[in-house]
C-alpha cells in the first residue's frame, strides 16, 4: 500500500519568488511514486497569491514528498 492514494488530499508548500513565506494548498492526489518519492494530482486551490500566473484550480500537478506539509483522507474533512 503507498502513503498516499487516490482521492487523499495533501497540503503543499508553494514558494513564490515574490513572497519568502509562500502558500499551502490542497492537492487531491491522483497516484504516487513512491520509489521517486512524487504523488501526482490535481490542484484543489485557487491560489491567492502572485502563484496565480503558474498554476490555478485544476493544474496538474507532480509534488515531490520533501514538499508536503499535511496528508488527510477525503473522509476527514466531512467529519469538521
């Protein structure tokens, strides 16, 4: 079983070149790579910052593990 399987949601660190502190947004994950240590997904943010220009609600995306803040199953977020 991988760390992170479809339909998960993981929280990334965005760095943007105008922002030293960046963004955190949500990717819904799509598969993982584990033996390269990448999850592949899709955006499930509108980024609020100048990121806006690079990616937006929907990008597809390839995140390397290194840049992963949270990891959340799609059950945990109706339980809030």
């Amino acid at each position: 079983m991988t760390a992170y399987q479809a339909g998960d949601y993981i929280k990334v660190e965005f760095k943007d070149q105008s922002d030293p502190i960046g963004e955190w947004m949500w990717v819904r994950v799509e598969s993982c790579d584990e033996k390269n240590r990448i999850v592949f997904g899709v955006l499930d943010n509108e980024p609020i910052s100048d990121l806006r220009s690079h990616v937006g609600l929907g990008s597809r995306l390839a995140v390397s593990f290194d840049k992963i803040r949270e990891h959340r199953k799609a059950w945990e977020f109706s339980q809030q």
